[in-house]
C-alpha cells in the first residue's frame, strides 16, 4: 500500500494531518493532496511516501518555467538503510497544455534529464511523478544547498571574494560536467550561475535543463532565442540558427569572469545593446577573426558600433587573474565558433596545473543555506542584548595592567577565564 501525507511545513516536522492510501503511486492522489494543502495556505504542502517524497519547506525559487520546493525525502523501509531521511528538492514544472499527447516541453526536459545520467557534476534526479493528463509533472531531485548567483552576491555585499584555487576547482567541476553533456550529445542552452548548484561539500552541479536539446552532425537549425541575454553567445544574438556545442562554452566564459568579479561579464538591457556591450570589450568582429561574419542576419539588420580590439584586460588586472588564467577566458569568448575552445581542451588547459593549485572541494568555506539565514542571529547580536557593565576606575586600571578583558572576568575575586593558547 503507497500512503501520501499531508504536512504542516511549518512544524518543520512530519506532523500527519491527514492520510491518503491508494494501490500504487497514483497522480490522482497525489494532486487531490497537494491541492487541498494549497487551499490550507502557502505553508502547508505534501508528502508521497510512495514517491520517497516529503516537503517540509516553503517553496526555495521561483523560476520562469518552474516552482522548486525545498523537501525532506522520507524512504520506503527497501531503500532506508541507503537514503534515510535525505532532502531533495521537489520541481514542478510549469507546463502548457496540449491539444493531443503528453507536452513537449516537458518531455525534452525529462528526457534529456534522462539521458545527462549520473554525474557529480550535474543534479540527479531520484523519482518522476507524472499524472494520467499530464497538466502537473514533479521532479524529486537532489537538494543543492546553493546556487552560484545567490552565493556569489552574498558574497559581494561582505566584501568576499573566491581565492585562485577556489576559481579553479568550479571552474573544473562546471567543465567537468559540461563535458559530460557534450559527450552524451546535449546542449543544455542555458548555462548561468543561478542555473549552477553548490553544496556544503564544495560540490557544484549544472541544473535547469528545460531548455536542453539534443545535437548531431550533421547539424539542424533551432532557435536562437535561446539562453539568458547575459550570458548568450554573439553568434545567437547575431541570428545564427545552425549552432552547436560552442554556444554553451560562451556562457562558461561568462561564468569564469563572474566568479573573479562577483558580477555579470556583459549585463546588457537588450539584445542590441548586450552585443554592443560584448564588442564594446573584446572590439568589432571582421571576417578575418569571424569567418562568415558579415553573412550573418544581425550585421545587416542592427545598428553596431566600432571598437577596438579586446579591452577585457582593464577588467581583469594580474590581482584579479594571471595571465594563463586570461588566456583561457578569452578562448571562451572567441568570436568564431569554430575556433572556440571545447570542455575537453579546457580541462586540459595549463591554468589547472600551475599554482596555486585547484583548492580541494572539502576545503572550500560553508555558508548557510539561502533557506536558513533568516533563523540565524544578526551578528553580535548576543553581546547587544547583554547589558553593559559598569567598572569602577581602580577595577579598570588593575584589569588594563595585568592586560585582561572585562569579559575574561567570572568573579569579583578575580578567578579569570583566559582565551585558549594557540600554538
């Protein structure tokens, strides 16, 4: 028998409220729970135990083409002694319905999902739960404690920055993983750091893959409204149709200047000006770097401007990145496709090898979820709720001498509680 839990998230327990018991994994049961919990109110959501599903979480995102929840996995008594009580996250894809059939968008995302397979690098998805008419579809997938683009600007307004070797290992983990996608002939299409995972074990995962597509060769046209305006390559916005694999190598170049900077490389307000923004720093393409330039649709139809050739440096002095570092970001944002660097050639680039060496995932710092920081005490929060304590001058003066901190003091007999020595 499969039973299907209603919670109250809030208790951020499983509090039973109410019992659901069918044959099998049934979507009708699933969805008659989960929209009677909506009608309680956004804080009370459900659990499948069926599906090894329970969300104990208010949603964590909230996306263009998805809703993810945070989720407290809750196994079957076969898989308990493997997977007990791990988190995972609960998507549920925003779909349009269609005339006949199941949808298409979704299936492209679960089939590439599907076909990705299993990687360190790229999120796992443990169970599908898909209705009789389709119109809501649920990915269980591993829960991530963060993505890159939150993390990255938490880090920003503390002043923060990742040191070379931290820059190295995401930068090898994203390749890493990209590589692997290629190799199993998918463009995921939209590689940006709010679509990159981090756990607290230093892991980075690639996620998002609603807009991923399979590619061949011989190639086909698709469209080219594809990726995020910032992180887009020039021969998209340029109206190029028939692309591959280096469109997604662009965005790992956008990504590598984002994680030296803490900011978008090329935050344009449109397409126009986000390929004015890109000339305005790497110069204005000719056919002699961008073999067929000239031919393509956007040079004859938009209004760009002159620039010179590559003034990315300025951006990136030797503090910020070494000159092997600069050398491979600039394979990344090579204008002509062809000569773009792959992942594979990437992952062997010298930049890996020499020091400082890639910093080694377990030691990478921990910061606390985006979900939890709203529980964590504000900084010194408990010496300003302490009172303030009034010291008599001699007490003051005897204290200064002997070099010991008001704090440091247990009793007015002076039995003194000394900092732990260090050696």
């Amino acid at each position: 028998m499969k039973l299907f839990y209603q919670l109250e998230s809030s208790l951020l327990k499983a509090s039973i409220l109410s019992k659901y018991v069918a044959p099998h994994p049934s979507y009708s049961e699933l969805q008659m729970a989960v929209d009677k919990g909506w009608d309680r109110g956004a804080d009370t959501l459900v659990v499948c135990c069926a599906a090894a599903v329970g969300l104990l979480g208010r949603e964590t995102e909230e996306k263009q083409y998805v809703v993810i929840f945070r989720c407290l996995e809750r196994c079957s008594r076969q898989l308990e002694s493997l997977r007990r009580n791990e988190i995972v996250a609960l998507k549920r894809l925003k779909i349009e319905k269609e005339r006949e059939g199941f949808p298409i968008t979704a299936l492209r995302e679960i089939n590439m999902l599907l076909k990705a397979g299993k990687h360190e690098n790229i999120v796992n998805v443990r169970e599908i739960l898909i209705g009789s008419n389709a119109d809501k579809i649920y990915l269980a997938m591993e829960f991530v404690e963060h993505d890159m683009k939150n993390l990255m600007d938490t880090m920003h307004k503390r002043g923060k920055r990742f040191s070379f070797g931290e820059q190295k290992t995401l930068m090898r983990q994203l390749l890493s993983g990209l590589k692997h996608l290629h190799d199993n002939w998918i463009l995921h299409r939209d590689l940006k750091t709010s679509n990159l995972l981090f756990s607290h074990k230093g892991i980075l995962k690639i996620a998002d893959f609603g807009l991923a597509r399979e590619y061949g060769d011989p190639l086909r046209p698709y469209t080219a409204v594809v990726v995020t305006l910032w992180y887009r390559a020039p021969e998209l916005l340029l109206g190029q149709k028939m692309y591959s694999t280096p469109i997604d190598l662009w965005s790992v170049g956008c990504i590598m200047g984002e994680f030296v900077l803490l900011k978008p490389l090329f935050p344009g307000n449109g397409e126009l000006d986000e390929i004015n923004k890109i000339f305005t720093e790497l110069g204005t393409p000719s056919d002699a770097i961008w073999e067929g330039y000239s031919e393509l649709p956007g040079p004859k139809l938009m209004k760009l401007g002159n620039y010179p050739y590559n003034q990315l440096r300025k951006k990136f002095p030797a503090s910020l990145m070494n000159e092997s570092g600069f050398k491979l970001l600039n394979r990344f944002l090579t204008y002509d496709p062809n000569r773009r660097i792959t992942a594979e050639e990437a992952l062997n680039d010298r930049w890996f090898t020499e020091d400082p060496k890639p910093t080694p995932p377990e030691m990478f710092p921990t910061f606390p979820a985006k979900s939890e920081q709203h529980r964590a005490p504000p900084p010194n929060a408990a010496l300003a709720n302490k009172k303030t304590e009034i010291i008599n001058p001699e007490r003051a003066k005897l204290l200064a001498d002997l070099k010991v901190r008001p704090d440091q003091v247990t009793s007015g007999s002076f039995s003194l509680k000394f900092d732990k020595t260090r050696f």
